[in-house]
C-alpha cells in the first residue's frame, strides 16, 4: 500500500476495498490533465477539502479553478473515512485550549468546530445530497472512571463557558438507553453530530464543483512543483498546469518530499475500520446496541462505532504504523476482538469488511489551516476532518481572496516542524506502545 513517507508519489494506486465502495459506483472519471494548461488557483487533491475549497472559490468568489486529483475522486481518505460528522478538537480539550491560549480563543476555536458541523448539515439540505444521513447525536463514551470524571467536568466547561448543550449520560442511562457496552462509564453527548454514507457524501460534492463548472482532471498526480517568477508549474506525468496560486489539500496523501512548505511537518497514521455482517434487531437488543448515533471512546488509541443503516456494526482504530503492514490481517482482527470486549453478544458476528486509509497529524495535535503568498494548505485534522474540511475549505478560499478570516491558531500559523522528522514514525511507534500500557492500566 502507497506509504506517503516512502513511496515519491501517490500516482497509480488502487482503490480501498471498503464498504463504501462496494455499494456504491464512483461513476465517470473526468479525463487526465493534457496539454499545458494554466488557471487562476490550482487545488491538488480531489477529497473533502480541495473539492470544497474549489467549490467556495468558484461559487462565492466567482474563480477560475482547477482540481488535480492523483487517482480518481474516491480514492483517499475521504471515501475511507467511517462517515462521522463531528466537532472535532484534535487531542487537545477544550479546557486545554483555554490553558495554552486564553478562553476567548478555546471559545473561538469550539465555534468554527460547530460552524464545521452545520456547514456540512448545510451543504447536504441544500444541495439534496443523498448521502443516508443518521439520528442526531456524538457519544464520547468513557472508557474508565478518571475518563467518566474528565468527561464531567467537560460536558460543565462547554456549558457554562461556550453556551452550547453538552449533555453527560450516566453510566445506568448510557447502559439501558444507548448501549449496553461492557466496558463504558457513561459518556459526553452532543446533539449536532451525526452518521453519513462518506463516498455519498464526496460524490455530492463531485457534482457541486461540476455544476460549478470547475476544471476538474483525475489521474492527474502532480509529480513535481515548480515555481518560476511568481507562475507555478504543477508537472504531471502527462503534462502541466501554470497557475497563479495553489491550494495543497492532499493531506495525510501528500508525499514525504512535496514542497518545502510542508514536508517535515506532518504525520502519516494509519487509521482502520472493519464492517460486520448486518445484525438482526433480535441479536442488536440482546447486545444491548439501541442507537444509530455516532461514537467514539476516550481511551489514548481510541476506538469508534456506528451502527450502519443496515445494521451492521462500523468498528474503528489505529491501524499499522508502516504502509508496508496495512493490509496485514492482524489489524482488523484485533479490532474485532476490542469489539467483542464492548459487546459480548457479538462475538460470533462475521466481518465483511476491512480497509485502511492515512490521516495526518500535526506535532501540535491540531488542524493548521495557512496560506500565505499566495499557496495554501489544510493539513492535521487528525482523524476529524468529515466536518473540519468543510470549514477549512471555506477559509482557504476567503483567506486566499483577501478577506479576513478570525484569528485563531488553527489559521495564524504554520504548520510547526515535527522535531527528528525522519524518526517520527518511531515516535509513533513508542507512542502507541505507552497508550497501551495507560489505556490497559489506569482505572
Ligand atoms: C479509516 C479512516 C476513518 C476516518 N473516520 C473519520 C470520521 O469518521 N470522521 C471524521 O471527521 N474524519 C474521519 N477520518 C478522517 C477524514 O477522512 C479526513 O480528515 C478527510 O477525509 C480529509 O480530507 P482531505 O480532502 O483533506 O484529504 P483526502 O480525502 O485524503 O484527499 C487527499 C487527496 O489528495 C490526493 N493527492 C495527494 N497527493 C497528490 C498529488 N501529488 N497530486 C494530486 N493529488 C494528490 C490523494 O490522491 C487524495 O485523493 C477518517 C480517516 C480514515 C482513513
């Protein structure tokens, strides 16, 4: 599997052999880019991000843009993803935010996170996206005692400082209105997350930007990037495209050496997912499974689960560290047998369905969404970007045309180096080695 911190170039890979996409037919592909082209902003990348920011460029700002997308739309992880839309805040809480910085800008930051989550509500309402959407509803579920206390005092803290409804369930309600989950002490629930069909969701997108009549070339992977007198020659295997600016959303896709604005700066993680079969409502009560909300766990390696619309059960987690192990079976199994522990009734559930897909990292564990001069990038949303994208989209493209955007750290700086970039994945290593340990040993 294309590995972004090996391989040179995402170019010729196949698709996931997901869920998602063995129900769903990606339809046409736009032709490769050939002949020399030129435009006004160039998006590399034809996920969430770059097609959003295309889509505000040209539809709000009336800009001439073109979309290079290595594969084809529906490769990376946006046709990956396990379909929640959630505020998402990187590791950091909230009451960390107001700690590093000040409360005003935690407040900030929590309300482009809720602005995320309506603007994807929005883009799907009114634009008729049929992309299944699910009940209403986020479930942090606590994965011990200190975690059922941090989630406490954090359902208090989004209350009393943001305004916004942060509901705490307790263990007893979690257990007989929710989910009978051997292994929960209650959890956060906020009422605006909810579950979506990703690969439905991105090919509604696919249509905006086409009714939008943006430049759109698949197989098109740009291998290299040259910049000569304020022009930038995006050089594919076929040809080129000159543009004025450029938008870099190929995220945890973008290979180790791309652009000095961004190479060392992130990290590739493997994020894994399995589907069961579908389950029967008789076997689904007597799991104790009585929501189709969207849920994820505070453990340091999380896991997260939905109940699909055809009740199959979407259980996900850390995957490999090395692309060269993705596809190794052990990942799904273990995730198999940390589904098993939250649901015992499940055991004999087959699984029908196992793939990976990269997200990306950054060293301070949250989004940097930056353009300065002209070249712009989204990068780091960190496993939460089905909403975050939507957000970032729309800031790239008002930062990118010159309107003020709020100043926040997700936008004022850079993307930081990551330190001895060239061990970070031993770093990770290390790392998912000390979150066993604290997730396996403290109570
Ligand atoms: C298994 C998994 C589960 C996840 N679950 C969730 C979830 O439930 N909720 C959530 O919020 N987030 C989730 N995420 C994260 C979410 O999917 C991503 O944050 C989001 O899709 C990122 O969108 P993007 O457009 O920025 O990047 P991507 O969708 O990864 O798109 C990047 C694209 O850029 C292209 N590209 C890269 N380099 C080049 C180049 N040189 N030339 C041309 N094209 C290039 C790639 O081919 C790729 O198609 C999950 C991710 C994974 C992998």
């Amino acid at each position: 599997m294309y590995d972004p911190l090996i391989n040179a170039s995402p170019k010729n890979q196949p698709l996931a052999e997901s869920y998602w996409l063995d129900n769903i037919p990606l339809g046409h592909t736009a032709p490769a880019l050939i002949n020399a082209q030129s435009t006004d902003v160039a998006i590399i990348g034809g996920g969430y991000t770059g097609l959003l920011t295309a889509y505000y460029l040209a539809t709000e700002f009336n800009i001439d843009c073109h979309v290079l997308e290595a594969n084809q739309i529906g490769f990376g992880a946006s046709a990956r993803n396990a379909g929640f839309v959630l505020k998402g805040s990187g590791r950091l809480s909230y009451s960390q935010m107001a700690k590093r910085w000040d409360i005003d800008t935690a407040k900030g930051i929590y309300n482009e996170f809720t602005q995320a989550v309506a603007r994807v509500d929005d883009l799907i309402t009114s634009n008729g996206i049929n992309c299944d959407r699910q009940e209403k509803g986020y479930l942090k579920i606590a994965h011990n005692q200190p975690a059922m206390q941090f989630m406490q005092n954090a359902a208090a803290f989004i209350e009393s400082n943001f305004g916004d409804s942060a509901e705490f369930i307790q263990p007893d309600e979690f257990k007989q209105r929710y989910m009978n989950h051997h292994q929960a002490f209650g959890a956060l629930r906020m009422n605006d997350g909810f579950g979506i069909n990703p690969v439905k969701l991105l090919l509604g997108y696919k249509q905006l930007i086409q009714d939008a009549g943006v430049m759109l070339s698949e197989h098109s992977c740009v291998v290299d990037w040259v910049e000569e007198s304020g022009i930038h020659r995006l050089i594919t295997d076929k040809d080129e495209l000159r543009a004025k600016r450029v938008i870099c959303a190929g995220n945890g896709y973008t290979p180790k050496q791309f652009n000095q604005r961004i190479d060392n700066k992130y990290l590739p993680i493997l994020s894994n997912v399995i589907v069961t079969e579908p389950i029967s409502v008789e076997l689904l009560q007597q799991a104790g499974i009585f929501t189709h909300q969207v849920a994820m766990d505070t453990r340091i390696l999380k896991y997260y689960y939905r109940l699909l619309p055809d009740n199959r059960l979407l259980f996900g987690g850390r995957g490999a560290v090395w692309g060269k192990d993705a596809t190794n079976p052990k990942y799904g199994y273990r995730l198999k047998q940390a589904l098993n522990k939250c649901f015992p009734a499940l055991v004999a559930c087959k699984v029908d369905f196992n793939w990976t897909g990269w997200i990306a990292a950054a060293f301070d564990d949250m989004p940097h969404v930056f353009e300065q001069n002209g070249v712009g990038y989204s990068l780091g949303y960190c496993g939460a970007g089905v909403s975050f994208s939507s957000q970032a989209a729309y800031r790239l493209a008002q930062s990118l045309t010159g309107e003020k955007i709020p100043n926040l750290p997700l936008y004022r700086s850079p993307l930081p180096q990551m330190p001895f970039a060239q061990l970070r994945r031993w770093g990770q290593w290390g790392y998912y080695h000390y979150g066993f340990i604290k997730d396996k040993f403290t109570f």
